[in-house]
C-alpha cells in the first residue's frame, strides 16, 4: 500500500462559510499515483470541519450555515469560553474535522452531486487542509 499526505491553504473571506475544495483534493488524488484507495480529508483547526454535501446549487451551503447558525447562534449568555467563538467550537464538532472519499479509477468515488467542503466557523481566517491519499 502506498500512502501520500499533502496539505494546501483555504483562504476564508466571512465568520461562517463552506468552501467547496473539491477540485483541490481531485487534483491530489490524480497527482499521488493511486488508482484505487481512499482520501482522508482533515482540518486541523477547532474552529473549522470538512463535510461532504450538494455542491450543484449554492443554496444548499448557505442553508446548512443558516441552520447551524439557528442550532447553535453565535452570542448566547450561557457561553463560559472568553474567545467569544464558543459557537464556532460546538459547530466544528458536530459537522467533524474529517472526511473519507474512496478513490475508483484515480479519481474521487463522490455521487453525481456531491463535494468536499471546507467549513470556516470563525473566520476570516487562513487555514491549513490535510489530505492523505492511501492505496495501489
């Protein structure tokens, strides 16, 4: 089994945002070799995730953020952390700091309407994406 692990920068421009990063790690599969396997798609970040959703329509991404925002509101005077980003800790937990995408034919194995997004919760801010590529 050949393993290769690259990571990449996502630039975030509003405090809650999905950023379809797709074709960033497409371009890493089709780059590390592998024809067959899977990617593990990680955040580094407590204040960040990676999920996997709808990336035809754009409406999708801005309803999940509305949604988490209702879920889990930015200012609550029950929050204890002095950060001020309580909510954007909570929303990286419940979404995950990981996802895993298998490899078919050198390519990412997505359905037809399916992306990888990167979550920005406490943004803006510059963020580090890791992506390890495992198979033959």
């Amino acid at each position: 089994m050949k393993i290769v692990q690259k990571d990449f920068r996502v630039s975030t421009r509003s405090r809650n945002q999905m950023i379809d990063i797709t074709s960033q790690v497409e371009s890493l599969v089709s780059k590390s070799g592998i024809t067959n396997g899977d990617a593990i798609v990680y955040c580094p970040h407590t204040t960040a995730a990676i999920t996997i959703n709808e990336n035809a329509d754009p409406s999708v991404p801005h309803d999940i953020i509305l949604a988490l925002e209702q879920l889990v509101p930015h200012r609550d005077p029950g929050y204890r952390h002095t950060e001020g980003n309580s909510d954007a800790h909570c929303k990286s937990s419940m979404i995950g700091c990981s996802r895993q995408v298998l490899i078919r034919n050198k390519s990412l194995d997505l359905g037809t309407w399916q992306g990888v997004f990167f979550c920005e919760f406490d943004g803006p801010r510059n963020r580090k994406v890791i992506v390890q590529i495992r198979g033959e």
